[in-house]
C-alpha cells in the first residue's frame, strides 16, 4: 500500500494517539440571527441580534469569521477581515438576508467557496471574493423585499458588482505541522483592470466568556516579550503564539459589546468589539490599544495593480517555552509545509478513489468533499442557562420558560457537529445529520460514528427517546434515520476498509425501537419522564438523571 499520511493521521486521531481534530474549521459564517443568541420574548431570533449589530455586539454562543478556524471548543479563534475602502464596516463577516427580509428565507449574498479539506483539516483551502465597489447592502435587501416567492432570488452578481471584474479574489490555506502548529497563507489578487487599494486584516481574538458569570475564562493578547510576534494565553487553551509576514499596523481590542453605541447605555471599558472596524474604517486611533486585549487585528495595506497578488503568512502555534530550537518561521519553511500538506491531501483522495476517473470527475468529487468537510462547526448550547439568563446579565422575560425548547432543559451541547450549511443553517439537525454520516463514512468512519453517537448521548438525547430536531424548534418530529445511517456507516466502513466494527450497531440500535415509537412524543418533560420510566424502568430512570447532572458538571470545562 502507498504511504498515505492523511490515512495515518486520521487513525492516530480515532486511537487517541494524537489530538488532530484539536483545531479546525469550525468558526461559523454566522453567530448572529441564531436561536442560541435570541433572548426575547417572542422568541424572533432574526430581529433580536440582526447583521447590523453583528461587528460591535459580543456573542454569548459562539462566534463567526470568514474562512475562519477554532479550537474545537472555539475559546481562540483566526479569520481574516477585509476592506476595499469604500463598505460603511470592516467586512468581518459575510453579510446575508435574515428569514424575514429573503423572498425565499434567510439567504446569504456573497461569493465564497470551499477549494480543499482533509479529515484532520492537515490541509485546507478555500476561496473569497470581494468586490471592490461599495458592498450593496442595502439594494440587496430591497431588491429582494420587493419579490414575491415565485420570482427568482436578488442575488450579488445581479448588481453588476462583478462588472469588469473589479474584485479581489482572497486565497486562504491552512496547514498543520503538528495538531497544533497551524501555517496560514493569505494571497490577495486585484481581478480588475485598475489598480486598487485592499485593505487585510487577519484577526485572532478569544470568544467572549467572562462577561456572562464571575467565573468565566478570560483570554488575553499581547506582544511577544522576546519580540518575536504575540503571545495569546488562556487558563485552558494555553499559550499559543502568533507570527505573521512584515510590519503591519498592530490594532487590540476587547470582544465585548459596544452598549454605547447599540443601546445609548455606558461601557464596561474603553475597547470594545467595534473597535478595530472604528479604527480602520472611521480612523478613530483612540478606539484600540497598542498594547493588548482579547482581540488583535494586524492591518495591511496593499496598492495593487492590475492582476497583481499581495501574499501574507502567519504562523500559530503552541507555545512551548523549552523547545529549542525555534520552530522556523521564514517564508521558505512556511511555504515548505503548505505543500506537502497539498501532496498528502493528493495522496489521500487518489487513494480514496483508486480507479480510472476522469480528472474533472475527480476534482468535483474532491470539492464535495471539501463542503461536507468545511461544515464541521462548534456548536454550544446549554438550554438551562440559556433560559434562566446569566448571573451578569439582565434576567430574560418570563415568556421564555414557557417557550422554545423549554422541555429540553437536560441539553448541554459543547461538540462539533456536521451541520447543513455553515451561513442558511450555521446549526446541527438531526436528520440532515445521519445522512452527512453516509458521506463522512467515506472518509473517515470513526468521526462518522461519534456524529451519531454524540445526538444519542444524555446531554442531548431526551428522556422518551427523541433526538433533538434542530435548535428552532428540538421538539420537531423528523424521520427515525439513525438507525438506518448506524446500519450504512458500518457497511460502508467494512466494504472500503475492511475493518467491520460492531461497536457502534451494538451500541446503536437497540434504541431504535424506542426511537420508531416515540419519535413524535415531545410535549412536556413530566409525560417525557413517564414515558421513560415505562420503558425502561424507575431505577434506570434515576440513574439517566444522575448521569445527566454529571456530564454537565464534566463537560462544563472540558478541554
């Protein structure tokens, strides 16, 4: 068998040898107009945390970038943000039509796409394209306002912003040289036929969780004593250290929400989320600090001519103060690891697919992959503190305790999911999810198992059987698939690996029955428990609840 090093990494990571899923690409296109951010009482998610208070309000759940990666518990987060001197933000994140302003629902108005991914995410590419006019937010919305449900959708080519191609095409790869070294490359090219001025950002900064309890992590950023970049430390995380291309102008700010200008109230400090956009796009110096804090924005400026390409590289890595020598961080070196990480990512789909295929076959093959691979998202969610509020924040109407998912008051979600899409449905769904497994299987069977496996867990699973649906509403009934998908990702593991493990049918199905009858039982936790108690009986029912308080206890501060 040829050497295949993906294949090797994946095996490593199901044996428990090496941690390579640690880091990956798992920070959402779109935190904001999600059911876990909405605290109203008439439970509109689209209308309580809209787009347009996105770049200066800190999320409570997650947090979302373009083209950006996590940790696997998202605590340090790395996107790239952009501006063409002319949008009225910091293009941070990508822009799209909530489920009210879409003639077709929530519909997301950019062009992105992803190139490449591996299972580990050793090697990924994707592809931005940003235009160099002034982004058309507002004729998008009203464009589409002005359609019904029968006519076609308003979309970001119907502009003509795309128009003698004055865009810039953004390239970002990322490779690993260790679960967790990452190497970033970043190259910027003017499509257009006049020169244009591009503005890159690539920003690292921490997800917000010391404003919500006393108790809360905080992570920070600062400059590298020795000199040599930034060294970002967090009480879990560690320290990891950050090295990037040149001498940009270097912009701190803290991820907390900007309540003067949102809400006319006071601070908590001088910096806020909103800072580094005020800095470039306003020219308020006074709105960062040069010093630290818990986001670092490092800001580029490139003239560049027709067809002309700017590239940056940037180096993360965990910092470990007694390795000697230091890991080489020079161009050539960087540039050395995307490529064989590229020749790994080759080796491992013609390995995948070890027929004669036409190229272009392949190459579609390869970009699906890369899809399915790209929508492994962080997904938080812990129903409880959700509805109750958090001990910092003003408590939530009473409307919600009798609302949304209040009968699933034992989830606590803290995983990476597969999820439909990572703007229209930045959230996991329990039958979209048992299909993806079918494709995963395909890849990397173990990772495909523990997607089922995980739905099927106390922290998520309800007392009567039921898998949550999806976040909008987890009482939803949906088809009983899991058991199907359980069935076709050990055949498909056995046909094209030859391994057969029985673990996961074993521990799979004999649920199912269950699942096929109570699949649609959902009103009420008292009638949810007694359905448990008679089927399994009074003392497993007691034991599933202690169960239940120790995973949240574990899991709340897992690594």
């Amino acid at each position: 068998m040829k050497w295949n090093p993906e294949r090797e990494r994946i095996e490593a990571e199901s044996r428990r040898e090496a941690h390579w899923s640690l880091w990956g690409p798992y920070l959402s296109e779109r935190q904001w107009g999600t059911v876990r951010e909405d605290y109203s009482a008439d439970g509109d998610a689209w209308r309580y945390l809209p787009f347009e208070h996105a770049h200066a309000r800190a999320y409570r759940w997650g947090e979302d970038g373009i083209l950006g990666v996590s940790d696997k518990h998202q605590r340090l987060c790395f996107a790239p943000a952009l501006w063409n001197g002319r949008d009225r933000v910091l293009k941070e994140r990508f822009f799209g039509l909530s489920g009210h302003q879409g003639n077709h629902g929530e519909d997301v108005k950019e062009l992105y796409y992803f190139l490449d991914n591996v299972p580990s995410h050793a090697y990924m590419r994707a592809l931005y394209k940003y235009p160099q006019a002034a982004f058309p937010y507002e004729r998008l919305v009203r464009e589409n306002a002005a359609r019904d449900r029968l006519q076609p959708e308003f979309e970001l080519v119907d502009t003509e912003i795309f128009d003698d191609d004055a865009y810039f095409d953004v390239a970002i790869e990322y490779a690993k040289r260790t679960p967790t070294d990452l190497v970033i490359k970043i190259v910027a090219t003017n499509r257009g036929a006049a020169a244009a001025t591009l503005h890159l950002v690539p920003q690292l900064w921490y997800r917000n969780e010391w404003s919500w309890s006393e108790d809360g992590h905080h992570g920070s950023i600062a400059h590298a004593t020795d000199g040599r970049g930034f060294i970002a430390s967090h009480p879990e995380l560690g320290n990891y250290r950050l090295t990037a291309d040149g001498a940009p102008r270097t912009l701190f700010t803290e991820n907390e929400t900007d309540v003067a200008a949102l809400f006319g109230g006071t601070n908590a400090g001088r910096h806020v989320k909103s800072g580094i956009d005020r800095a470039i796009v306003h020219g308020d110096d006074d709105a960062v600090s040069h010093d630290g804090g818990s986001k670092l924005g490092l800001h580029y400026v490139f003239e560049l001519a027709p067809g002309a390409s700017e590239t940056v590289r940037l180096h993360l890595a965990e910092d470990d103060a007694s390795a000697t020598p230091y890991p080489d961080v020079t161009a050539e070196a960087l540039d050395q690891t995307l490529a064989e990480r590229r020749i790994d990512a080759d080796r491992f789909y013609a390995a995948l697919t070890p027929f004669e295929v036409p190229d272009d076959e392949r190459a579609v093959q390869r970009a699906a992959f890369a899809g399915v691979l790209w929508s492994k998202q962080y997904y938080y969610y812990v129903i409880r503190d959700w509805l109750r509020g958090d001990p910092s924040q003003p408590r939530p109407p009473d409307e919600r305790l009798g609302g949304r998912n209040h009968t699933w008051q034992h989830v606590y979600a803290d995983s990476i999911l597969s999820m439909p899409d990572t703007w229209e449905y930045p959230w996991f769904a329990s039958w979209d999810l048992a299909f993806h497994t079918i494709v995963l299987a395909l890849v990397d069977p173990s990772y495909a198992k523990n997607q089922l496996l995980t739905l099927e867990r106390e922290w998520y699973m309800n007392p009567s059987g039921q898998l949550p649906a999806y976040e909008w509403s987890f009482s939803d009934a949906n088809p009983p698939v899991q058991a199907w998908a359980a069935l076709r990702v050990y055949e498909i593991e056995r046909k094209m690996y030859g391994l057969g493990r029985r673990r996961l049918p074993q521990a799979r199905l004999p649920k199912a029955p269950d699942e096929l009858h109570l699949v649609g039982q959902s009103r009420g936790s008292q009638r949810q428990e007694r359905l448990y108690r008679g089927i399994h009986g009074p003392r497993q029912h007691r034991d599933l609840r202690s169960q239940r308080a120790a995973a949240r206890r574990s899991n709340a501060h897992r690594v």
